[in-house]
C-alpha cells in the first residue's frame, strides 16, 4: 500500500509533469503567436510601401494633369480674347456694312 508520503511524492511528479507540459504547450502558443504577429507585420509594412508607392504615382500624375489644366486655362483665355477681338470686328463691319447699305438704298430710293 502507498503511504501519504508516497502519495505526495507522487502528486508533486503529477503537478511537475503538468507544470512542465502546459509550460511547453505555452511557449508552444506563445512562440506560433510571435511568429504569425511577425509576418502580419511584415505583411501590413509591405501592403504600406505598397499603397506610399502608389499614392507618390498618383501625385506625379495629378502635378501633370494640373498642369496640364494650367496650360488648358490659358488657351482658353487666349481664344476668349480672340473670339471678343473677331466679334468686336465683326461688329464694327456690320454696322459699317449696314450703313452702306442705308446709304445705297436713300440713293436709288428703294
């Protein structure tokens, strides 16, 4: 028969076995945990770099398109300007034209 001895002998080899298992299976965890945080991070500064990448192309292009618009804003002027000029011209013309016309008309009295 066992004696309470023996039975403490055996419940502290029981509870050291266990201790040491559940110590083991925790770094077990903890060491799978780290390395999946790891490569998520690694994965998340990749993503990053990525997406920094893309948004410094989307500057460049958007610094090109605008000036781009600069350059449209200005012809745009500049043909504005044009148009007034011609139609001032017109203008003066078609009343010069008109006159000529009131005047042809008085004479042969028509």
């Amino acid at each position: 028969m066992l004696t309470k001895t023996d039975l403490d002998q055996i419940g502290k080899l029981v509870k050291k076995i266990v201790r040491d298992e559940v110590e083991a299976e925790s770094k077990n965890i903890r060491d799978s945990f780290e390395h999946e945080i790891r490569t998520a991070n690694l994965h998340l500064r990749s993503e990053i770099h990525e997406l920094a990448d893309r948004i410094k192309n989307i500057e460049v292009r958007l610094l090109s398109v605008e000036e781009e618009l600069k350059k449209a804003r200005k012809d745009i002027k500049k043909l504005q300007k044009d148009v007034s000029v011609a139609i001032d011209v017109f203008n003066v013309e078609d009343t010069n034209l008109a006159k000529r016309v009131t005047r042809i008309e008085e004479h042969l009295q028509i």
